[in-house]
C-alpha cells in the first residue's frame, strides 16, 4: 500500500491585538520524507507571548536541520527542543520587560512513523478516519482536577480557571513533557496539532468527522469558521496544523490499442 500525505498550516488572530500562536512545517534538508510539524501558543503581554512562541519555532527548526536518525532518537530530539526552547524563554526575562511563556507541540514525522511531544494546553490529536486514537493530556489546572475525579468533563469546560496552566515553557518549574508515538502508519491516519482557541469550540467527535469528511486546507477553513461563530466576538487566536495520511490509487495502465485488421 502506497500513502500520500497531505498538510495545511493555517492561523487566525481571532479577536485579540496581536497574534501570539506559531505554527509551521518544516522539512529535513537532506532526508526525504521526514518533516516536522510546530505549534506554540505564546502568553506574557504584549510581544512576550509571540517572542515565546517563535523561540519555539526557532529552536525546533535549528535542532530539526542536524538531527541524524542514526545518532539521536526521536524522544531526544523532540524533548531537546522543548527543554532548550524553555531556557532561552526564561533568558530573555533579562533583555525584556515581558514576562514570557509558551506551550509546545512537535511532531516528527518519518516514512512509517510518527512521534510528538507537547507541553500545556496545546493539543495533539490522532485520528483514523473519523475515529479519534489518541489525544494529548492538557497540562493545566481543571484537566488535574479531572483526573483526581473532583470534576467531570463537563464541568471542566464551565470552571472559572480553566485557563490556568500547571506546565509551560519559561515558568520557574521545569516544563512537563509527555510523549506519544504511532506506529506503523495507515491511511486515513489523521494528526491535528492545535491552540486552545482552536479545540474550546469542539468536541474530539466533531473534529474527527470534519477532518475525515474533507482535504485539510477545506477542513483548517471549516473549522476556523465555526471557531469563529462561536465563540461570539470573543475569541483567541486559534492555530492549527494537519496531516493527513491519503492511500495512493494505483495508475490505471491504459489498454494498449488493437492492430487494424484490413
């Protein structure tokens, strides 16, 4: 079976001054078929969070460009940037008078197999078709005090502190990192790197039906539009990348034309 893959990166400032979030694509320069995927949701006034957010780019894109499978595996390089990323945040305390912070989503993508790490409340999904596979854990306030069992879910999404982070890059705690990985790969493998004010106006069932249903730049439009709606004049800037895993249909071999009879 023979898998093409299909990307979109796309943003939108919502309702705030200043976007904050970063997301790209990015691709080995020597080893084909191996890309990465970044996206950070800056916080820290203004300027602080976007100077967060793209150090985080910055150092994913200078670690990626070096990274020798053969040498450095992935969870190394993965957790590497994150860590790395965090230090330069807390430096530049000391050139600025922001106070920066940023999550972090990377993903690494190579022929067969995929890895990520993340930090915050930025959120990575994994879908096959439809169906959601995995999604990261947010490292926030309520999502604790949803695995303590102290709230449901649904009260979650109404708690007044929903918004407060327990891990993220430039704090004075060492950033959490998790992990997660898939493999091997399938068609209809779908992966969905996005900020929170991306996923606050989803359920995983809807982002998985859209996602599914469509290529990805008509899905980013779709759900940028509906994020839009709905959250009313109100919304944060919202960030999300996709890759899609498509089975290639093999070549129709054309019939080969019949000799003239006379």
């Amino acid at each position: 079976m023979s898998l093409t893959v299909e990307t979109c990166v796309a943003q939108h400032i919502g309702d705030r001054k200043e976007q904050q979030d970063r997301a790209t694509l990015l691709h080995h320069p020597t080893r084909r078929g191996m890309f990465m995927a970044v996206l950070a949701d800056g916080m820290g006034g203004h300027t602080g969070g976007a100077m967060a957010a793209e150090q985080v780019i910055h150092k994913a894109g200078t670690s990626f460009e070096v990274y020798a499978p053969a040498s450095e595996s992935p969870g190394d390089l993965l957790r590497a940037i994150i860590a790395e990323a965090h230090v330069v945040i807390k430096l530049t305390r000391f050139t600025s008078e922001q106070d920066p912070h940023s999550t972090a989503c990377v993903l690494l993508f190579q022929p067969g197999r995929v890895d990520w790490a993340h930090c915050g409340d930025s959120r990575i999904y994994h879908f096959r078709g439809d169906k959601l596979v995995s999604r990261t854990a947010d490292h926030s306030y309520v999502n604790e005090l949803v695995r303590q069992g102290r709230i449901t879910a649904e009260e979650a999404e109404r708690h007044p502190q929903k918004n407060v982070l327990l891990g993220c890059l430039g704090s004075e705690r060492e950033p959490t990192i998790d992990f997660g990985e898939a493999a091997p790969l399938a068609g209809q493998d779908i992966f969905l790197l996005c900020s929170d004010g991306l996923w606050a106006y989803f359920s995983d069932a809807e982002l998985g039906g859209v996602l599914a249903a469509h290529p990805p730049r008509a899905a980013a439009e779709i759900l940028i539009r509906r994020a839009r709606d709905r959250a009313r004049g109100s919304g944060d800037n919202c960030s999300l990348a996709i890759i899609k895993l498509v089975e290639k249909k093999p070549e129709l071999k054309k019939a080969e034309p019949k000799p003239a009879v006379k």
